[in-house]
C-alpha cells in the first residue's frame, strides 16, 4: 500500500472513529467536571503507518484526527506528540470510558510522576526504617578529594582523561533534572542551553534565577561539567575539600539543563518527555545545532508507561543516547532505567560495593560512583559540620541532611534510655535542657532520637555511630538546632570525657556529599561523553557496546543484575587500556 493509500486509511478509521464516539458521547462528557477529572496519556494505534516515515503534512494531518478524536470522546487535549502516536488528556470517567472504547486507541493510561533519586549523604540512611533497615544499610565514609579530584573522578581515572586532552569537547549532555544554579562558579557561565518544563510553578524560566530549589539538578550538572579551578573558595567548602571545589568528569561537553522535576523534586511523566524531546531536538538530525547527544535522568520511579517507552524509544532511534538512574529501593530497577533503549545506572561505593540501596535487575546496564558524591550545590544551600571538643576538633563530620544552621557552645549531657540510644515516642529528659545531647546510633530511627533531644530543649544533637565509619543522618522533620553525626571512636571518646563542653556548627556550603543512582547516572553520562567525543564516528548503539564492553567487571563474572557490565572505565574504552 503506498503512504497515501495507508494515510487515506487511517483518516478514514480516525475520522469514523470520531463521528461515532460523538454519537455516543454525553452532554456530561463534552463538558468534563475538573474535580472528577484525571491526568492521562493515550496512545494511538501507530499500524500501519510505524514502519514508514511520515512527512511532515501528513504527520500533521494524522495528529489532527487524533485530537478530534480525544475531543470527540470528551476530553481536554493538554500536550501532543505526533511523532509518537500520543497525547497527554484530562478525562472524566465518562470519557475516558468512551476514548477507550475508540478502535484508534492502543491504550489510555494515568500519567505517572518521577522523582529525583538521590540526596544529601545520609538521607538514604533512615535508621529503623522497615525497607532499609532490611538491607542492612551501613555508614558510609564521607572520601576527602584528592585537590579537586573527588573519588568519583578517581575512580573512572579523570586525572589521566584530562591529561590527554580527553574531556568530551565536541558532545552535548543534556540533563533532565530539578534545574541549575548556573551562577555556580563551577559552571564558569557555560551553561549552553536551558528550559522549564514544570507548568505549575511560577518564575522558574530562567537558570540565572532561583529555578532549582531542591538543589538535585546542580549537583547533578557538577559531577559532569565541575571546571577545574572555578571554584566558590575557602568560605563554603566541605571540611577537607580543596578551596578551587571540584572538577566535573567531563569538562568540555556542551550543557543542558532542562527542568523536568519541580520545587519538591517530582515531575509527571508529560513534563519528562518534553523534556526529552526538547534535548533530542538539539541534534543537527532534526534542526538543532549539536552532532551528539547524551540525555542524562537521574529520576525515576511510578509506573511503566507505553507511552514513554514510545519516547524514549523515537529519542533513541534519533540519535541520542539516553542514560538513567536505576532507582534507590533496594528493588526492581525503576522507570525510565528499565525501558528499552534506556541505559540503567546502579550505585557502587568506594570499595566497589554494590550500595545497599541500588536497585538490581537485568534492566542494569553500568554502574558508576553513588555513595558520598561530592559535588555543587545552590550557592550557600549545602551544609558543612563541625564539632570542638576535648581541645581538638573532630574529623568525619557531617551534618543531618535537615539539621539547623547555627552554632552553639555548651555542656554535653547523655540523652539516656537504654544503650545511650533515647529512643522511645515520648521518652524525655529535663538534663538536657539548654545543653548539647549525645546520643548513640541505635534501634529507633534519627527522627526520634532528634525529636526527643530538641523537645527536651536541647540546643544541639550529636549523634554518633555504634559502627565504624562516619555517620550520615537522615531526618523526616527540618530543625532548628544543629544535628550532626560523628564517628564511634570520636563518640566514644567524648562520652569518657564527660563532663566536658563541645563547640557544634552547622553553616551553609556550596557543596555536598549526595548519595544515590542519582550521583552514579551523571559519572556515567559524563564518561559516555568523554569516549564519544574521543570516537566521534560511533553510532549511539556502537557507543553502549563499547562502554559496556570495557567496563570493569564487578561481582558475578560477566554481567549480573547488581553490576551490569561493571564499573563504566572511559580510558579504557578509548585507549584500550
């Protein structure tokens, strides 16, 4: 059949399709009631015109008896995406009852929301909760860099990419994430382009405005476009860091932001795909002015959708290489990482551990560094701790990812209860009031302990491990107070030391130890970009073959479901070695 046959066919279905969802549609239908209308995305039969390329008049005539149709059955037509059979629709039950009822329809299905997956250092760490507790979560060490080179950049050996000249110069990476502080000093004004997606909030358009609240997409865009020597200086660093901050893996690509998540760090599936598209539209293929695209998500979560597969899948068949976070539930791999044509990303700590919290499955394709990433955040919306006592200062601070700033001297005094661990809903002790409660990591969650310390009147929280390593708390309620976690042999010691005074301080920084498959997605993202650009005659496809190819392999011999392929190596997949 030729295309214009095909096309007359399909408007004859889609047009007759119409015409008796209009018969059969009530007056309550055409009219839809908001407070009993849903978000959904529908999905048009693409028989028998998928396997032949539309131009774009046709294109466009098809996409115009689609939105009859939706129309037709009742509904509100809120986004189109015509290279994919699809649209974004709020419905009543009525019409959604009659769109599905359409013989055009493959399917109708809720709109899903994503979110960013991964956070300050600890917040994955929910002491006493029932779906962590379970994997046996263990502290983490928070890694000093090496000068500006963080152990992330070590580990996939971005001393000796930028030595030879290997920075990805020549690539796009487009980000789908919470926004950018570009006026961080660690982007140096680079930012090559950027776009919100997230309708619902106001006066977010602009990446040298607030637009990143939540601070995810920033740290993000650090672990992959970080400029060596641009950095904020010695008054909002992390303890230990260098004062020039930290350098990206990949400091010559060209940066995009596209704000896909909001202020709280979600995003509806529509919004996504906007996105998606709009990085996938920078591709000299189809208009815009980049030869290479890497599409970095550091999202996921909900449902799997039909419709973002079909996304995801006309990005990919584009072009464009699309890299995704596997998820932190310690589960199944997530949306989007477990579609086809979508790379999964899991965590690995310092020692090459699987993290506790990665997401496993046969939909992992690489691994990369997720567990106490040090990298940019909003200017002065990290955290740095410290804690002066028995005349020295403690090392291995870290502050509860939503502790109180401030800073406060005073008697330390045990919080009690059994172990030192002060847990109980309403366990309380008058000692503290007005001093700095020190408090052992135990059975009962951080937020009860914190709880329990500041409702006792407590002006301070030093929480410290009953483990080796440094201890990264995770809070559900903000506080006023400062909350801090410090080593067992540090808690240990100042407890001998009691009576004593403490000196305890929470500031603002301009980075932040994150951990997630959040963290781990950009470092392979990054690294993807470095050999691209290294191998400019690769195909996407080619590309992921190589990357997963010379990766080093971690775990069960060949790929497993907790590694992939391994631990992405850049050198390696240029160099061979």
């Amino acid at each position: 059949m030729s295309l214009n046959r095909a096309l007359l066919a399909a408007t004859l279905a889609l047009s007759l399709a119409a015409c008796s969802q209009q018969t059969a549609v009530t007056p309550e239908a055409s009219t839809p009631d908001l407070a009993t209308t849903g978000n959904y995305l529908v999905g048009f039969k693409e028989n028998p015109l998928s396997a032949q390329r539309l131009d774009a008049q046709a294109l466009q005539a098809q996409a115009t008896l689609q939105a009859q149709a939706i129309q037709a059955a009742g509904g509100t037509l809120e986004q189109q995406w015509a290279d994919i059979s699809a649209a974004a629709v709020r419905l009543s039950p009525s019409a959604l009852a009659a769109l599905k009822a359409n013989p055009s329809v493959e399917y109708v299905e809720l709109e899903a929301v994503h979110h960013a997956l991964g956070g300050p250092s600890g917040s994955l760490t929910r002491e006493g909760s029932t779906g962590l507790s379970a994997q046996s979560l263990r502290a983490q060490a928070v890694f000093n860099p090496s000068g500006e080179y963080t152990w992330g950049d070590n580990a996939l050996r971005v001393p000796q990419l930028r030595t030879s000249n290997y920075t990805g110069a020549g690539v796009a990476v487009c980000v789908g994430d919470t926004g950018i502080d570009a006026t961080h000093p660690e982007f140096a004004g680079k930012l090559k382009g950027y776009k919100n997606f997230v309708t619902t909030e106001a006066n977010r358009e602009d990446p040298y405005k607030l637009n990143d609240v939540e601070g995810h997409g920033t740290h993000v865009s650090g672990t992959i476009f970080a400029q060596y020597g641009a950095g904020t200086g010695a008054g909002a660093k992390q303890p230990g860091m260098d004062a020039n901050g930290v350098v990206g893996v990949a400091t010559g690509v060209n940066l995009y932001m596209a704000r896909v998540l909001g202020n709280d760090g979600t995003g509806g599936n529509a919004g996504i795909i906007n996105g998606v598209n709009w990085c996938a539209s920078k591709l000299t293929s189809q208009g815009g002015t980049e030869s290479k695209v890497i599409i970095s998500l550091s999202l996921g979560g909900g449902r799997a959708s039909q419709t973002e597969q079909r996304a995801y899948t006309a990005a990919y068949n584009k072009g464009a290489l699309i890299v995704a976070a596997t998820g932190n539930d310690g589960a199944a791999v997530s949306y989007p990482a477990a579609y086809t044509n979508v790379v999964g990303v899991g965590a690995i700590d310092a020692d090459k551990a699987k993290a506790s919290f990665s997401n496993f499955g046969t939909q992992v394709d690489l691994v990369g560094p997720g567990v106490s990433v040090l990298s940019s955040v909003p200017l002065g919306k990290g955290t740095a701790a410290t804690v002066s006592a028995l005349g020295r200062s403690f090392t291995d601070v870290s502050s509860a990812d939503l502790s109180g700033k401030g800073t406060v001297t005073g008697t330390v005094v045990l919080a009690g209860g059994t172990n030192n661990e002060f847990c109980g809903t309403t366990a309380s002790n008058p000692a503290l009031s007005g001093k700095i409660a020190l408090i052992q990591r135990g059975t009962c969650t951080f937020e009860e302990k914190t709880a329990n310390a500041v409702r006792s009147g407590a002006t301070g929280v030093i929480v410290y491990n009953n483990a080796a390593g440094i201890l990264g708390i995770g809070l559900t309620n903000a506080y006023s107070v400062p909350v801090v976690g410090i080593t067992q042999a540090d808690g240990a010691a100042l407890k001998a030391g009691l009576p004593t005074s403490a000196a305890l301080s929470v500031t603002g920084a301009d980075y932040a130890y994150f951990d997630g498959t959040s963290m781990a997605t950009p470092h392979v993202s990054a690294a993807a970009a470095v050999v691209w650009a290294a191998k400019p005659t690769l195909t996407n496809t080619a590309l992921l073959n190589l990357l997963t190819s010379t990766a080093t392999d971690l775990g069960t011999a060949g790929k497993d479901n907790n590694f992939g392929y391994g631990l992405v190596n850049p050198l390696k997949a240029i160099t061979g070695q």
